[in-house]
C-alpha cells in the first residue's frame, strides 16, 4: 500500500518533520538512523536523532562480501556524515524504533498533521517499507510534503497561480522534471537571498540533526508567505 500521499494544503502551522539515513544492503534500502521534529504553531516543540542499531543481524548479511565491498557500502550511504561499522552497532533496536514512529504516524493520520520530509522516495520511504515489513502492519495514508519538491519549483521560478489551490499547486510542482536537490545544496542556496539569517543556524552539514533542522527552516521559509495571508494564523 502506498501511504503516501499529497496534502491538502501543503503550508500548514503543525507537523511532524522527519529525516533518515539509509545504506544500500543486499539490494535493499536499510534505515540506519531517524530524526523527528515536532512543531506546533510552528514552535518546535521537541526534535530527536536516534541511530538504529542492527547489530549482528545487519553484519550478518555481509557475510560473502570483502572488506573492500563493505566500505563501499558505508561510503554509498544516504548520509552527510562519516560513518562506519561501529556506527551501525549503536543506538535503539529495530523493534523499538520501528513501534514508536507507527505511533507518531498513526497520531498524525488521526490529526491530519502532515508530514515534512525533503525527499519521500529515499530515507522517509525506506522508513514506511520498513516498518510495515518489521512489525507486519499496515500504515495509515500519511499527507506528505517534500521540501525538495517546493525547492525543485523554486529553482524553476514555477509558483502558485491566483486561481490554484494548494493542493493543486503541489500536485503540479510534484509532477515537475528535474532532480531533487540535496538539502544542504538548498539550505546553501538561500543563504544571500533571503531575510532569514543562517548565521544563526545552529548546525554543520555532518551534523546529525542538520537534515532535520535544514528540512524544517527550508519549510517555513516557503510556508511563511502563505501562512501570513491565513486569517486563522495567531500569535
């Protein structure tokens, strides 16, 4: 089942903003870390970095492949940051990572609180796959926005017509060719251009909060104009 799907309306004052690193491993894409966010009237309210930690079981499946095949597995990694074997050792089980998030997601579909990833088809993807694999269930469909997808359409200079809904705005830019921009090119990107200071951004690219925190400022940075309009907006 495809749980992933376009919001109503993509500019929204709640979310839950999500990141994962993953590595490539016998042909499948293997979460290795999560990040959360959870952001209420657009005050961050708590955020997280949990590594997962696969211990033997993942080791196992490298049974057969040299040294040389390993490393290049960890340098082929879905990270801004250096890992290594140890790395994949450390953290929370699968199990306890997998059942937590099926509740922060099932909590989001029962409150219609959408999702703010930068790209859906690599670690958020790989995220959902797993968890319905691990734990055998079913997730809820999950309102979706990928700043990726909002930076892709700035870059094209493609922007919401007078006469567009939001939902309509976002399923056209998502059709848009081109590739996704990685998030640290983005964050980089607005750093001239923009009334938002980065000098105050609290974090390097090899950070491991940085894709979390990147995918967050990039998000209200496109919500701002839209949320400014909105009678219901306060405070």
């Amino acid at each position: 089942m495809n749980v992933i799907r376009c919001p109503e309306s993509p500019w929204e004052l709640d979310s839950v903003v999500v990141a994962a690193e993953t590595i490539e491993l016998a042909g499948a894409s293997v979460p290795i870390s999560y990040s959360l966010m959870v952001v209420e009237n657009q005050q961050i309210r708590d955020s997280h970095f949990i590594p997962i930690a696969w211990d033997r079981r993942l080791l196992a499946k490298w049974r057969g492949l040299n040294a040389a095949e390993v490393q290049a597995a960890l340098q082929g990694a879905d990270t801004l940051r250096q890992i290594s074997s140890a790395d994949l050792e450390t953290g929370e089980t699968p199990e306890v990572v997998y059942e937590y998030l099926q509740g922060i997601f099932a909590f989001a579909a029962e409150e219609d609180i959408i999702i703010v990833t930068h790209g859906e088809n690599k670690g958020l993807a790989s995220l959902l796959t797993a968890i319905e694999r691990q734990l055998g269930t079913t997730l809820p469909p999950l309102d979706v926005v990928c700043t990726g997808i909002l930076e892709r359409a700035r870059r094209a200079k493609v922007v919401q017509r007078d006469d567009e809904s939001p939902s309509g705005f976002y399923r056209r830019i998502k059709n848009l060719r081109g590739e996704v921009p990685g998030v640290a090119t983005c964050l980089r990107e607005h750093k001239p251009t923009n009334e938002h200071s980065l000098s105050v951004f609290p974090f390097r690219s090899t950070d491991s909060l940085f894709p979390l925190f990147a995918t967050h400022w990039i998000y209200q940075f496109h919500c701002d104009p839209h949320l400014e309009s909105t009678p219901c907006r306060e405070g």
